[in-house]
C-alpha cells in the first residue's frame, strides 16, 4: 500500500545555451534551432505543492509579477495533467521565485516540469503521460526532465544527452533588468544572419567530450545575440562592463534579457 502523500516540494532549476543556432523558419511559423543546453543549479525555483479535497487547482507566488490565470506554466501543467488522466484531485501550488522573469533561463518551462513531476508523485500517476504533457507547454521543457547537459534539435525538444562540463568551468547568472519575451526575441531574428556557426556546435560538442573547457569556451555562441544586443543596448552594456572588469566570456541566455559569465 502506497503511504499517502499531502505536501511536497520540488526544487526548478534554470538552463544556459552553450550554443544555440537559428537554422530556419517553418511554413507553419515555428524556427527549427540546434542548441546546447546547460542545466545550473542556482538560482532556483521552488515549487511546494499540496492535496486539495475540492478538486481545484491555485496557483500562487512569493512573486507578484508572475501571472496567476492561463498564461502561467504551472497552472497550465497542473490543468493539463489532471483533464488527462481524469482524476478529480486538486492542488495547491506555490512558487518561490528566483529565476528572473522572461530572462531566457528558462524559468517557465523548468516550472512547468517540476510542476508534472510533482503532481505525479503527489497524486501517485504513472510518469510516462508526462513529457507529452510537457510538449504541449514549451518545446524546451523536454530538456528540464532529466537536465544536465544534451543537444537538442527540431524545435529544441529532441533531446540527446551529452557529457557534463568539465567541474572547473564555472558560471555566474547576470540579470540585467530587461524582460525579453521569447516570441519578440524570434519575430526580431535577421534569419540571413542565422545558423552561421553550426560548425562551432560541432566543436563544442566535441570539446564536451575530451573535457576541454578552453575549446568550450572558445566555441560558445548564440544566434540571438545580434538583434537582442542591438534591440536593448542596456543589455549589451553590461556585457561590456562585465567582460572589461572581470575574467571569462559573457554570453546572452537564450534569448535574453539575462547574461551568464563563464570562466575558469
């Protein structure tokens, strides 16, 4: 007999690009990409989530800016899951809060697979109906299942693990205060100028497996960079500062706004 289980909390971790390349826009509107993720540990979100007897679903956050109605992940996953699997259970989710808000780190998405993986455990579901779920939410929630360090392809959510980076590679999470919408960031891409450094993927792929950390570095890129950069120039100083002032290369996050300094 399986013991019951009231309350649970489960930790949601951001992720970083190591490369990320634009490779085309399909006829259906929706950009095929070929990208490193990169699972850190900080900072990161709580989910606490606890067994309601009514049947309902709430959502709250220790964030005020986060929304509480159908744009948020955590309620969309919740809603979801539970209009699959018929069960009349409900759940009471809060969110501590501290990946920064549409900061390309992937907080939504990471949030919205901690979310699954805990109403899985809380109402006693079988896993396997998850990620189908998760698909449905963001095409970079598939990564947040199992983390670590993988490729992914198609549109970010076909997952092939790679080794971890090397442990003397460290990374340091610069928010810079600009909210960027992943949907802008797209709309905004030069495609021209996209899908230039596929063969430094390859490299950092390769570098990834001897645990070359200089040719990691070396190799790291993103195809956002350009537009964001020229788009938010807040952005791009503070690159500047932080490169002119301290060691390491700093990079956008995915699509931005936050930066993240990888050094040795």
């Amino acid at each position: 007999m399986r013991k019951s289980i009231s309350i649970i909390s489960i930790p949601s971790y951001p992720k970083i690009n190591l490369a990320l390349d634009v490779l085309r826009k399909t006829k259906f509107g929706y950009h095929e990409i070929q990208t490193v993720f990169h699972q850190l540990k900080e900072p990161a979100d709580e989910i606490i989530l606890e067994n309601r007897a009514d049947g309902l679903i709430e959502v709250d956050s220790d964030c005020k800016a986060l929304p509480k109605d159908g744009t948020n992940t955590v309620l969309k996953a919740a809603l979801l899951l539970k209009k699959a699997v018929g069960i009349s259970k409900g759940a009471q989710i809060f969110i501590k809060k501290r990946i920064p808000l549409m900061s390309g780190l992937g907080g939504g998405s990471s949030n919205a697979v901690a979310t699954l993986k805990g109403l899985a455990q809380l109402w006693h579901l079988n896993a396997d109906v998850l990620p189908g779920i998760a698909n449905r939410i963001g095409m970079d929630c598939a990564f947040f299942f199992d983390g670590g360090t993988a490729l992914g392809t198609h549109f970010g959510e076909k997952i092939i693990a790679l080794p971890p980076t090397p442990l003397i590679l460290k990374f340091t999470i610069i928010p810079t205060g600009v909210e960027v919408s992943s949907s802008m960031a797209y709309e905004s891409l030069n495609l021209v100028n996209c899908g230039a450094h596929c063969d430094k993927t390859k490299h950092l792929i390769a570098a990834l497996r001897r645990g070359d950390a200089d040719a990691i570095i070396e190799n790291m890129h993103n195809d956002f960079e350009e537009t964001i950069f020229a788009k938010f120039p807040k952005i791009l100083a503070k690159r500047r500062e932080i490169e002119s002032s301290q060691l390491g290369k700093v990079m956008l996050c995915g699509s931005g706004g936050a930066l993240v300094r990888i050094y040795q």
